[in-house]
C-alpha cells in the first residue's frame, strides 16, 4: 500500500512593506495591499488619527472659529454678517470694499451691479474689460479708462 503525500499548506501571508503615508495600508507576500495592524501600530497610527483629530477640531464663537491646537482660525460658518454700511443705496443694495448686498442680507449679484462706474466692487464684466484692454484687443480709450486702464 503506498502512502499519499498530504499537499503542502500553505503559508499564511505575511506583511512585506509598510506603505509610506497614512498609517496601516501594507504590501503583502500574496502580492494584495491592505490594511495591517502592525503596520498602523508601527508607523504611530494612534498619533496620526489624533493629529488629524486636532487639526480639524474648531472652537465657534459666532463670527470666528478656532483650532485650539494649532491657531487655525476661519469664519465662523454659522455667524449672521451684520448688513454693510451702504454706498449705493439710490440702487436699492448696499456695498461694502468687497461685495454688495440687497437689504434682507443676499449677495447682489455681478450682473446686478454697477460695478467700477458707480465706486463699487468690480464685476466680471469690468475685470474682462480690463483684461482686454491690457491685452489689446480692447482699444477704446474711454472704456479702458473706465475700468483703471
């Protein structure tokens, strides 16, 4: 009676390479990437989830937030923008150095606006008319003037 030879089991995968960046994903010896605990454990992925945590935690106080660990601020993306002061106000909406807006708050819109002939903001027809007066194709004197050229 001749005996039968058991096939070889075979091995379980074994990490080969930690992947550089986020702490965990690994190359494996049956040629897969994927997450190894190991390899989060090694590169530190508990300090690298807290980082992240820290970096993107915000403390709001209604017109400002801020990161208490690093400095960070923005605006507050909940606060309520006090109405600007009017500069327009024969034109129905007010402007401030940067936009303009109707009385119940809403942003007036380029196409709705004066714009440089009226002090105002620039819209983007101004800025393509600048635009093209400094390239040249655009050569009326007056309307290049109108737009600071």
């Amino acid at each position: 009676m001749s005996e039968i030879e058991a096939a070889p089991t075979p091995a379980e995968p074994f990490v080969v390479e930690c992947l550089f960046g986020t702490p965990g994903p690994a190359r494996w010896s049956d040629g897969t990437t994927r997450f190894s605990q190991w390899c989060f454990d090694e590169l530190d992925g508990d300090g690298y989830l807290r980082s992240e945590r820290e970096a993107n935690t915000f403390e709001c106080d209604g017109y400002v937030c801020r990161n208490p660990y690093n400095g960070a601020t923005r605006p507050d993306p909940d606060a309520v923008t006090p109405l600007p002061t009017g500069t327009t106000s024969g034109r129905g909406y007010s402007c401030n150095s940067n936009e303009c807006y109707w009385p119940d708050g809403s942003f007036v819109i380029g196409a709705d606006r004066c714009g440089l002939a009226c002090g105002e903001p620039p819209t983007s027809g101004d800025i393509q008319t600048r635009s093209g007066c400094e390239a040249g194709y655009i050569t009326d004197p007056d309307l290049c003037k109108s737009v600071g050229n």
